[in-house]
C-alpha cells in the first residue's frame, strides 16, 4: 500500500471515530432532556420575577406582564449600533404582526441605570414605538434582573474617561407564565424573527 493511500484510509478512520464520538455527545445531551439533569435544567432557569421602573416612573414587576408571552431585550441608550438597530427592527416585526402585535408585551431594559433614567429612557425608547415598555431601577434592581436572566453586561472604560455597556444582544421569548422558550439572534433575518413572533402567539392562551 503506498504512503499516500495509508494517510487516507487512517484520515477516513479519524473522521470515523470522531462522527460516532459527536454522536454519543449528542445522544447524551438530548436524553438528558428527559431528566432534571439534562440541558432543559439551565433553560428552565432563565427568567424570573423582577422589580423594575417604567419610563413613566410606575412599578414594574414580572406580573405587569401576566398573561401575555414577552418580547424582551438587554441595552442602554448610550448604544451606538446593536440597541437601536434592535428596537428599529422589532418596530418592523410590531408593524409586521399588524393587529396580532397587540397580543405580545414588550420591554427593554437597561444594563446601564446609571445614566438611563426613567424619563431618559422613555424618550429613546418611545421614539422608536410606545408599545416598548422602557424599563430602568436602581443597580441592585438591574443586576438581579440580568442574573436572573442570564445576560451578559460589563462596563468597559473608554480612552477618554467615559465607558461604554458590552452585553447580550438577544432578543429574549418569554411565555405568558414568564418562562424562557427561546431567543432571536441580533441580526436575524425577518422571516425567522416573525415566525418566532407568530409561534409565540400561537402557543399562548387564549384571552377573554
């Protein structure tokens, strides 16, 4: 057998074992499903309750939004590109749903409360579309939210002495009992986004 055929019949075997490895990794994980230590475990804990302000300064807590599934995302202000480009775009899908938008709940929330206040707030989001609840607290409020959550949020120091929020960029699906059943990615095409949108809608029950 030449050299050129043996380091292919061992490559082929490589790709081999390393086909059946992926395959027993995944068969674990999705068997493990089926029991409380499977990967449903860390989804199930995303979420929970909360205690924030509006931008019109009222309460808010996770049963503001009873009843209803929640379209929610993690941002600030201050956001040069992923915040606005993500509220233009929901503001798109609200447009898309036509009369069915009004069977969702919406909200952004702050990473960043120290700048984004409640009237601050308000005019951003807001001039985007007043179906969006701005939502903003005091940093213990916010920081118990996003652990809840599971997002990502860290301030990063700018050269000239201000900073700026590094965070998650998803759109996060919540159910009308406020728990977890999916994302949509930052950048997203349109069609998945509403097809989420429309299943989420689906699935929740029916109001009188």
């Amino acid at each position: 057998m030449s050299g050129l055929k043996l380091f292919r019949y061992l490559a082929w075997a490589a790709v081999a074992v390393l086909a059946v490895v992926s395959g027993a990794l995944v068969y674990q994980q999705t068997a493990g499903n089926n029991n409380s230590g499977g990967l449903i475990e860390p989804l199930a804990a995303i979420g929970g309750p909360f205690e924030l302000v509006s931008g019109s300064g009222e309460t808010v807590t996770d049963e503001t939004f009873a009843g209803k599934p929640l379209v929610l995302f993690f941002g600030f202000t201050y956001c040069p590109d992923v915040c606005p480009t993500t509220l233009a775009e929901l503001q798109g899908w609200l447009e898309a749903l036509g009369e069915d938008a009004g069977k969702l709940n919406y909200a952004f929330v702050t990473v960043d409360p120290e700048r984004d206040t409640p009237e601050v707030m308000r005019d951003y989001v807001w001039a985007f579309d007043e179906r969006i609840m701005p939502l903003t607290g005091s940093r213990e409020q916010i920081d118990a939210m996003i652990k809840a959550y599971r997002v990502y949020a860290k301030k990063v120091p700018l050269d000239d002495g201000d900073y700026t929020m590094d965070h998650s960029a998803a759109v996060y699906l919540m159910d009308a009992d406020n728990k977890f059943v999916g994302t949509i990615a930052y950048g997203e095409a349109e069609e998945n986004a509403l097809q989420k949108l429309q299943r989420l809608i689906k699935n929740a029950p029916a109001t009188s």
